[in-house]
C-alpha cells in the first residue's frame, strides 16, 4: 500500500517496483492499474507551462554563475 502512495506522488522507483510486483504476480492487477494511473495524474498536475519556464530561466542562471 504505501508504495501506492508513493507512485500517487510522483516516485518512479516505487513504480517500478509495483510493476515488478505485479508481473510476478504478488500485486494485484487492479493494484498496479491504480498505482499507475495516480502517478500519470501526478505528473499531469505537476507539469505546466509557467514551471518549465521558471525551471529554464533557473538552470540558466545557474550557467552564467558557473562560467564565471
């Protein structure tokens, strides 16, 4: 269950290890369709045009100070 919880926020890894469950068959097919679907909404709510940009102008500055 609570690595349900940590796919819901966005952790790839505990994905993997949901999938990886779920092909062996410890977790539950509806489990893993679940998992899978909170992550997807994750990364939908997370992802926005205004955050790329900030994330892009932070990264730039970042290279003007290392170049220095």
């Amino acid at each position: 269950m609570h690595w349900m919880i940590a796919a819901r926020f966005g952790d790839e890894q505990f994905l993997d290890q949901i999938k990886q469950g779920f092909l062996c068959g410890a977790v539950a097919k509806i489990d893993y369709e679940k998992s899978l679907r909170l992550y997807q909404k994750y990364g939908h709510e997370v992802n926005s045009d205004q955050r790329d940009r900030a994330r892009d102008i932070h990264w730039s500055g970042l290279d003007r100070v290392e170049r220095s």
